[in-house]
C-alpha cells in the first residue's frame, strides 16, 4: 500500500490525508479495544484528520460516538501533535452567543481544547445572517481555538458570500466544504458553479462515499440525512452492477467506490466510517486502485451510475 498523500486544506496551513475517519455512529458499534488497534493503524498508514461531531441534541437519545473517540484516543497513546481533529457546529444552536458553547460543549466531550476545523451544518433556518456567523468563526479563531474553517453541504452562491464578506472584513473565510459524493450522487461536486469555487482555491471533503453501506453490499444501509434527487433506491437497486464493475478489475465495490471519490481534482480528503480492520485495509487500498486503472479509466467505469445527473441543481442546496 502506498503512503497516503497529503494535500493543503484551501488556503490554510492545514496539510491533511487523502483520507479521514469519520465518528457518526461509529465507535459506538464496536468494541472498544477493535477500535484502539483500527485507530492506531489508521494513524500509521499515514490518516491524519478525524472527524468529530456532537450528535446528541436535547430531547433526543444520548449519542456518546464523539465521548467514546475520546477514550481510544487516549488509550492509542497517539500524541495529539500527531492528527487533526474536525469538529461540527450546527446553524440550529447559533445564538447571542455564538458558536462558542457548542464548541466548549465539543472539547469537554472529545477532550480538546483546539479545532483544527470546524464544519458548519446544513443551513435549516432562515433567519440566518451569514455576516454575524463570519465575524463569531474570526472571533474563535483569534481566540486560537479554531485554525480553519468551512461548511457541510451549503450552495455555491452561499459559499461565495461568506467568501465576500470574510474579504470585506479582513479575516479568513471558508476553506473547505464537505459535499456528498458518491458514484451515485456527484451533480454538485462535478458542476460547474463549485468548479468555478475549486479554481479558486477552495477544497472539498467528499462525505456519504458509500451511501450508508449500501455500496459496500449493505442490503439495507444506514442513515445519510438528506436525499437529495431521491436518488438512494436507484443507488440500492444497481449496487450489485457496481459490484460486477469492482468484481472485473479484481477488487471490492467498496474500494472502487472511495477510489473514484480519490480522483477528483478538488477533493483533499475523503471521509469514511470503518468498524473492521478489514474494512479499513480495503479503503486505504483505494489510493493504489487509483494509480493501477487511472483517473479517466476509473470514472469512465462507473459513469452509467451517475444517478443525480439532471435531477439535482449543481448549484447546492
């Protein structure tokens, strides 16, 4: 297996890997000492960002994935110096006081005290005014308790605005924007308004890569929030196609499914869950899958599963 790569996170001073763990309902549904030895591995092949969300919210059930990270990290005995923590920040918590106590909220249950970078959620109110939540990330940031920032699948022309008023303001505005990217969803990714945003420097993390499992052979699949298109049962029914694809260069539907996310220019990183050593193995062999069929080759197979072509705007949402 080649060493992963790194690539530069927008215009930060972030250098991050190819490929990234994710804690959605992760660590939660494995053993604990399974998921030391899958964290200690991950960070020797060369995986250096974690993505580390607050799910829990009140009046809903407990959610202790990000607490659970917590303690492995500690028992990996990996020195914080060593990876990247990226944290979540939802738009519904946004109020006189900002951001802040949902990240203090963060740090006390991952055991930080930095964010590497912050992610902000889907926009879901409409009373949000773009240029206060601006000046609260540049609050955060002076504080050094955030290095860099960006959002969860918002739309281009929001990304530009904050991009807009960041400029106007003297301060740094969004780096990165995590999109949902997939063989089967790739119209926003691919289109033109975010190539317009890649050309300029801005970066991707491409997230919901395997569609909740289901293009890992899962026959049911786990929650990936929104549908966009209502394009997941066609991404259901032509999984098993997606495996005879993968079945024909050798490899796992898994693996050719993180491998095509690995060729698009703009994506630094991208983000997977893995409960398994094995499943782990397999997405890191993904780089290599790349390197032996090659960027176009590797697209070109997987084309007549681009599901969400014509049915989502390539604007965002």
């Amino acid at each position: 297996m080649s060493v992963l790569p790194r690539r530069r996170l927008g215009n930060s001073e972030l250098e991050v890997s190819s490929l990234s763990i994710g804690s959605w309902h992760t660590y939660d549904r494995m053993d604990f000492a399974d998921a030391v030895a899958m964290v200690r591995t991950a960070v020797a092949a060369g995986i250096n960002l974690f993505d580390v969300g607050v799910y829990g919210f009140p009046g809903m059930p407990p959610v202790f994935t990000d607490v659970i990270w917590s303690a492995m990290m500690r028992a990996s005995g990996i020195p914080r110096e060593e990876y990247l923590v990226s944290a979540k920040l939802w738009l519904e918590g946004f109020g006189d006081e900002g951001f802040r106590p949902q990240l203090e909220n963060a740090f006390l249950r991952g055991g930080f005290d930095v964010a590497d970078l912050v992610i902000l959620g889907d926009i879901r109110r409409d009373d949000i005014v773009l240029e206060d939540l601006v000046d609260d990330l540049a609050t955060l940031k002076k504080a050094g308790l955030i290095r860099a920032w960006g959002v969860n699948n918002w739309s281009a022309t929001n990304i530009r605005r904050l991009q807009e008023i960041a400029a106007e303001r003297g301060v740094d505005g969004p780096e990165i924007a995590q999109l949902k990217y997939s063989i089967g969803r790739r119209s926003i990714p691919d289109g033109e308004p975010f190539a317009a945003l890649f050309a300029d420097g801005f970066s991707m993390q491409a997230s919901d890569v395997l569609e909740g499992g289901l293009l890992a052979g899962s026959t049911t699949g786990r929650e990936v929030g929104r549908d966009p298109g209502g394009v997941q049962a066609k991404i259901r029914d032509n999984a098993p196609a997606v495996a005879e694809v993968a079945a024909k260069l050798g490899t796992s539907a898994a693996r050719l499914a993180v491998a095509f996310t690995l060729t698009h220019p703009a994506n630094v990183t991208t983000l997977f869950g893995a409960t398994k050593q094995s499943q782990l193995a397999d997405n890191l062999a993904a780089v290599d899958l790349v390197e032996q069929v090659g960027r176009e080759e590797l697209r070109a197979l997987v084309e007549p599963f681009w599901f969400d072509r014509g049915v989502v705007d390539p604007e965002g949402p």
